[in-house]
C-alpha cells in the first residue's frame, strides 16, 4: 500500500514487536516525519492503533503513549 491508501483509512493498526524497533517507534510517536520514520506517516483518518511488544515499547516516554495492559 501505498502512504496515501494508508492515510485515507478509517483506522491505521501498526504492529511492531522486538527491541530493534523500539527506537522507530519512538520517533513515529513523536511525530517524525514519513520521510525520516515511514511509520510517522501511517495515520489514520479517525484512529491510529499501534500494538507493541514490551520490548518494542521500551524507549517511547510516559507523555507520549499509554499502555492498555500492565
């Protein structure tokens, strides 16, 4: 898909999982931009989900994600 197709989603899930990605999602989350982090620029149009492991969680800060699980 496309980075457009992407955006004109309803919903956008990114899943990421393992502590190399750990420091992408971080910048994605800060918003980066699509062209620095391509997952910065996966964002959906009334939601954006991602689903992380612990280990891909692990370098984003307390102000910019929350967790949904312990």
């Amino acid at each position: 898909l496309t980075l457009p197709a992407i955006q004109a989603a309803r919903e956008v899930w990114v899943v990421a999982a393992g502590e190399e990605k750990s420091g992408a999602v971080r910048l994605a989350l800060s918003h980066s931009g699509p062209v620095q982090v391509p997952s910065a620029g996966a964002r959906g149009r009334g939601r954006t989900l991602f689903l992380l492991d612990r280990a891909a969680a692990g370098k984003i800060p307390p102000e910019l994600g929350r967790a949904a699980s312990p």
